[in-house]
C-alpha cells in the first residue's frame, strides 16, 4: 500500500530521492515468513518507513542531495537504519533533504524540490523536508530525519506532523553524514506523538562506535503517555518570553497562545520565562555549523567518495573541478565562511567566541529549568513559504530557524507538535523543549495536548 501511494503521489510531490522498492518487498516477505514460522518480530515489524538520504545504507545510494556524492554507495549500514532493519520495519525509500543538510526548505537539494503536501506551491520546510512531506502525505508511517539546527522540527511544523530531535548523544551518529558534528542529532517523524515515542524507542541507545554516545537506559517513552498532565503532580510550562514579538506571525502567535491555555486546562502550572541570550542563538550558530562544516566537507576530494571530475591534470586541479562541479551555492557558501572563521587571526574573534556564546545560551536553559519541567514556544516564526521565496536572500532563510536552533547548541531534546492552521490552511507547529535526556516529559506533554 505505501509503495502504491508513493508511485501515485510522487510525480507530484518528490518526497524520495529513491525508492527502494524491492528491497522494501523483500523485508516485508521476512516477517510474513517470521510470522508464519511463529517466531517473535521486532517492535517495528512490517512499518514503511522512510530515511533521510544523509544516512548510509549498505548497498543503496546515499546522495545528501548532492552531485558530489552521485554514485556514492556506502559499504557499510548507519547505526540507526541497522537498528531499524532488527526492529523489522520496512525501509521504503531514502528521502529529499537540502544538500548535505544546509537549508530549511529543501530547495537545495541537487537533485529536485519537494513539495508541501497541504499545499503545492509551498515547502515543506527543511532540511528533512522529504522525510516530513512522506509522512504528512502517507507515503509512510513514520520516518527519520537529522537535526543540526532545526530540521526535524521546522518540517514538522510545516507539514502537520509531530517531529522531535532527541538530546545530543541518545542517538548514534555512526553512519549519519557530518554536518556540524556537535549539533547533528538524528530523530524520528510521525502522525501521532505516540508512534514518534516508539519510533525513538526503537533507535536510541548507546553505541560503542559513536564516541559521543551516551550511556544510558532508555525508558518505554510509548508506556508512560497519559491523556492529561494531572496525574503528575503540577507539571510547570514556562513561556518563553523572546520568541514572542517582532517577526512573529501573528496566526501562529494565536494558536500557540491557544495551545499553552490547553495545556493549563490539561493541568500544567504556566508562566512566563526570560532567556535572555536566546536571540544570540542564530549568529552563533552560523559561525559554529559552517566552521565544522568546512572541516567535515574536506573529506570530499574526489578520491575517496562519489564524483571526480574528469580532465584535471594534476591532483589540486582535481580538488578544484571536482569541488567546483559537485558542491552547490550553499555548501560552497558555508565552507567558504567556515574556513575564513576558523582562519589564523579571526578564529579568536568569531569561532572563539560563538562558543562562548553558546555557552550563556546553555547558562539561559539550566536557569529556566530551575523553575520549569519544560519550555514551550513556537516551533517557525511563519508556516509553509512559497517556494523560491527566500532562495535569492539567504540571510531570510536562516531566520526560519530561530526559535529551534538554541536548543541544538544547548544538547537539548525539543519536539514539534501540530497546534492548528493558519487562515490558507497551512499547518503551525508548537516547540516543545525539555531538559536533557527528559524526552519522556517531551511526550507525555504532547502526548496529552496532541
Ligand atoms: N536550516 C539550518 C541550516 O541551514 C539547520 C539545518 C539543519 O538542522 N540540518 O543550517
């Protein structure tokens, strides 16, 4: 069923770079056998799942949406679509991202755009935006997307459907294309909160060949969901006060007003909370993503992965025609100011002190969840842009990203959870963001709204 809804739907909406038919067949055919045989199936048994196509898989292209890595086929699995494949779920196909992850609407992908399943004409956000698209649209159940500085959530905010990113360190990165290592984070996609829960369930936990893994027992997140938040005691919500204002739709300012007055009815204690460095959150970022981005991309030399263009003759002009021809605008944009960061005289003054800032962003969070359990904001300033909107100004595009990149500088887990529409009927998304490794508060919070 969900390959004859891929094959109907995607003339119209490109959610997959490819779609792994056959091999999708195949996995479903093993648990019909494990079934028939009476032998115990995996959590996740006979699930189509989709997989942003910035994860390797053994034996099946893994692009990043980029020309240079074309003809890449890894020859090894990523830890999570390993754990995916045990829990038996059914990979569908590898999904549409902007290149290499840098983007938030999924336009800079090399290979074709996505479109916004509520409406056409729009994005569905970024850079998971294939992954959030093939949800929304039921191409398949649930699916997986990573997350540097927002794009888990912002696709789910644009296409209606729950997304979460997961404290750093809970899911292994081992296989995951580096972005911007100390803030990529990979996370699940789904309909309800509920299959997000058992999505992240089934891929969480600590890996011997992530040496940022966390050690740690992951909790039955799906087991402790309840229909409201009395049963807790007084679970306290704070506001939080910066992202309210200027810049802020004003429909998607009333229906998250609307979701935090539930949320009291639900029975959670709400006030206001200030962060007050919270809005130094994007500058930072944009120093820190493209300095690690700068030194993870020299990997692609021509040599080792994917494309090398022909006719070079001699070894620096085949770094220079192989990257020239293979990167597209943005990633030659953030390695360009990543390198001039990181360069002997400027590393002081700006990567220097991005991390500095990063860590009164971190300050900010810890003295907030001194008086809350978890924070709640709006996941995008806007809903769903018009394609081509934003891609002449890059600056309007980073802004997009906001409200959830601080929380990617801080390690913390936030999830984005659908809070109504606007008056096109664009779906709105509601941040939630909780303390690290309290994604269990995470989901019984919109679990209960949801
Ligand atoms: N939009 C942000 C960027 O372009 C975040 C991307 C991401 O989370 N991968 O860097």
């Amino acid at each position: 069923e969900a390959l004859d809804r891929i094959q109907a739907l995607e003339p119209k909406l490109h959610s997959f770079l490819h779609v792994t038919a056959e091999r999708a067949l195949e996995q479903a055919r093993e648990v019909d056998a494990k079934i028939a045989a009476g032998e115990e199936i995996g959590m996740l048994a006979g699930i189509p799942i989709g997989i942003k196509d910035n994860m390797c898989t053994k034996g099946i292209p893994t692009t990043c949406a980029s020309r240079i890595l074309e003809n890449f086929v890894p020859p090894y699995e990523s830890t999570v679509t390993q754990k995916l494949a045990d829990a038996d779920a059914v990979m569908v196909g590898k999904t549409n991202l902007d290149e290499f992850a840098m983007g938030g609407s999924t336009e800079t992908s090399a290979y074709h755009l996505t479109a916004n399943p509520w409406d056409l004409s729009r994005v569905p956000g970024g850079s998971s935006g294939g992954s959030a698209a093939a949800v929304a649209a039921e191409e398949c159940v649930v699916s997986i997307g990573s997350d540097t500085g927002g794009s888990i959530r912002q696709p789910a905010s644009f296409c209606g459907v729950v997304g979460m990113k997961p404290t750093y360190g809970l899911v292994s990165r081992y296989g995951l294309v580096a972005f911007a290592s100390s803030l990529d984070q990979i996370g699940p996609f789904g309909r309800s909160v509920e299959d997000t829960a058992i999505l992240l369930q089934a891929i969480a936990g600590h890996d011997p060949k992530d040496s940022t893994s966390l050690k740690v027992e992951i909790p039955n997140y799906a087991a402790s969901l309840k229909p409201d938040l009395k049963a807790k005691g007084k679970l306290r919500i704070g506001i939080i006060k910066e992202t309210f204002g200027e810049g802020l739709d004003s429909q998607v300012e009333q229906a998250v007003n609307k979701a935090i007055e539930q949320l009291q009815h639900l029975g959670a204690e709400i006030d206001v909370v200030s962060c007050p460095r919270f809005r130094y959150g994007l500058p930072s970022y944009y120093i820190i993503a493209p300095c690690e981005a700068s030194a993870n991309l020299a990997r692609y030399d021509g040599v080792k992965y994917g494309l090398r263009a022909p006719d070079a003759d001699n070894l620096l002009s085949m770094y220079t025609r192989t990257r020239a021809t293979g990167f597209g605008a943005e990633v030659k944009r953030r390695i360009m100011i990543g390198t001039y960061a990181l360069s002997a005289g400027y590393y002081d003054a700006f990567y220097l002190k991005a991390q500095k800032v990063r860590t009164l962003i971190k300050e900010d969070f810890e003295n907030a969840f001194q008086q809350f359990d978890v924070l709640v904001c709006p996941t995008a300033p806007s809903t769903a842009f018009k394609a081509a909107e934003k891609t002449t100004d890059p600056l309007s595009m980073y802004l997009v990203d906001l409200m959830t990149i601080p929380v990617n500088l801080a390690g913390l887990p936030g999830l984005s959870v659908p809070c109504g529409f606007d008056n096109n009927g664009l779906p709105i998304g509601l941040q939630l963001i909780s303390n690290v490794l309290r994604e269990d508060q995470l989901f019984q919070v919109a679990y209960a709204y949801e």
